[in-house]
C-alpha cells in the first residue's frame, strides 16, 4: 500500500490492476451487508462481484442497454442470456426485470 502514492500513479508506475478490487472481496462484503440487515446493498455487491469479469467496453454497452429506449426487449433478453450462460445469473435478472418494467413503461426501443 505504500507503494501507492500520486507520483507513482502519474509516473506509471500504478495500474488498473494494481487497485481492481477482487469478486472475493466485494462478495464478503455482500456478507458483511446482510449481516448488518442491509440485503439491498449485499444484492449489489453480489452483481458487482459478477461484473468483475467483463471488460469495459462490454459494461459501458450494457449501461447504454440500460438507458431509456436504447434497447428492444430482444436486446435486452440476449444480454440476460449472455450473461447468464457466463455464470452471471444476478446481472441475466436484472437485465429481464429491467426488460419488463421498461415494456410496462413505453421504455423499450421500437422495433424488437
């Protein structure tokens, strides 16, 4: 840790890598959540520890998946599906529960 300073950061010498925090992590603080009564943020934890392994071209795609009319209902279901065969079960939810309330809405791209 002392080896993480500004300098090192502007010299390089500090990478993505170096800070990235770990699915173990962010899953034992999903337990430290729900020990503490609070199941909404262990839930994000746990979708954040699923998340680790996609790169960020592909989480700033979903992201945009995710804003208003950005995507059809078919989009948003073969996302889930991706996700899901990937062992991503908690973002394949969030993805169709995001479908349903967005068609609910009038959300939903036209055309799918």
């Amino acid at each position: 840790m002392s080896d993480l300073t500004l300098d090192a950061v502007r010299a390089g010498d500090v990478t993505m890598a170096d800070v990235a925090i770990t699915p173990q992590t962010l899953r034992a603080q999903a337990d430290v959540a729900r020990a503490h009564a609070n199941p909404q943020l262990a839930e994000n934890l746990l979708r954040a520890a699923e998340l680790t392994a996609v790169g960020d071209e592909e989480l700033l795609a979903v992201y945009e998946m995710l804003r208003p009319r950005r995507a059809t209902a078919a989009e948003l279901e073969a996302a889930a599906a991706s996700f899901e065969a990937r062992g991503a079960p908690r973002i394949a939810a969030l993805l169709r529960e995001a479908a349903a309330v967005y068609a609910r809405r009038g959300l939903l791209r036209a055309g799918g």
